[in-house]
C-alpha cells in the first residue's frame, strides 16, 4: 500500500511523470481494484480517484 500512496504523491506534486506512463499506471490499478483484500482494493480506488483529480482530462481514455 505504501506504492499506492506514492503514486497519490507524484499525482499530487508531480503530474507529468505519470502523463507518460498513465496506460500502464492504469492497467495496474485495475487490478488492484479487484483485489480480494478490501483494505487493497480501497487504497487503490482512492488512489484513482486522485489520479483523476490532478490528471484530469488525460485519464479519460484510462477509465474505459
């Protein structure tokens, strides 16, 4: 989990290092989202939705 909160971080600070890795960063967090431990799968939504606030339009294409 302490990936995940990373990944919140650079979303927050440092935008455009994720911009370029965004497909990739988004077929992991998929996964996660359909962990079976609920803790995971939580961390993972809300890292999501961090990814969105601060990527915006950029992660349109990620959500499909």
């Amino acid at each position: 989990m302490v990936q995940l909160k990373s990944v919140q971080t650079l979303a927050e600070h440092h935008p455009a290092l994720l911009q370029t890795k965004l497909h990739e960063v988004g077929l992991v967090f998929a996964e996660e989202v359909n962990n079976l431990r609920s803790s995971v799968a939580c961390a993972a939504m809300a890292t999501v939705a961090k990814l969105h606030v601060h990527l915006g339009r950029a992660m349109d294409p990620e959500a499909e």
